[in-house]
C-alpha cells in the first residue's frame, strides 16, 4: 500500500549554510592576523629586548623611531617636528582617548631622543605610553 503524500504541497527546500559559515570564519581569522602588521611603518629598526609582556589586545597607536632620525605614526612618515601636532590630532579623534602610545624606538638609538619624543607624545595628550620591546631569544611569553 503506498503511503499517502499531497502532490499539491510544496517541497521543502533548505540553503546548506555552512560552506558560507567556513568562509566567513577564514575571513575573520586572516584579519585578525594580518590587521597588527598593516598599522607598522617601513622604517627598519632593531627593537631593545626585555622580558616583559605585550600590550597587543589594547586599543594603540604606534610611534616608530628611526635610527636615522624618521618618526612614523602608523604608517604615516611626519617631520620630526610636527610629531606632537600630528599625535594630538589622532588621539583626539572620537575612540581615542584611553589609547596606549607604543614607541617603537631602534635599540641603537640615544636614550635623550626617545626622552624627547616621549616628552612631545605625553604634551600631544596621551595618557597611557608604552614601549616596543621584543623577547630575548630562548624566552617565552
């Protein structure tokens, strides 16, 4: 005996969604990855090494410290003297208030100039500085 079915009802149809679910999770996960790389300057510098921890979940502003003399915010390159002009401007954009200022200063650099620079950054009204700093070899976080 055939089992009773309705010619006339409509045939259910689903959307299988999680090939879209797949790659929107690989979108997610290469920016969270690539985003901290993009905000960095192309001045080459040779970060001081330390044992401390990083900053790398706060909301921040790099400012990045050349040995030959360059200051970048992010990735913009500015005149050494419009530094603090230029830091003052980004900071009070709307969502910027309580950010950390990294310097990002070469190692080989004279302390007098990152003095002087964290001098300018803290008058450009950041609140919170901190330093760039990479791991000795052999250490973990």
């Amino acid at each position: 005996m055939k089992p009773f079915m309705d010619e006339h009802a409509p045939n259910l149809v689903r959307i299988n969604v999680t090939p879209v679910i797949d790659v929107a999770m690989v979108l997610v996960i290469t920016l969270l990855i690539t985003a901290p790389m993009i905000a960095r300057s192309d001045i080459e510098i040779d970060l001081p090494q330390t044992q401390s921890k990083s900053v790398e979940d706060e909301a921040r502003v790099n400012v990045t410290l050349g040995k030959d003399g360059r200051v970048a915010i992010e990735d913009q390159v500015v005149p050494a003297a419009s530094l603090s002009a230029a830091l003052h401007e980004r900071l009070s954009q709307p969502g910027n208030e309580n950010v950390v200022v990294v310097v990002r200063a070469d190692a080989g650099m004279p302390y007098r100039e990152v003095r002087e620079t964290m001098l300018e950054i803290r008058s450009a009204g950041a609140k919170r500085i901190a330093f760039a700093t990479r791991l000795r070899a052999g250490e973990e976080q």
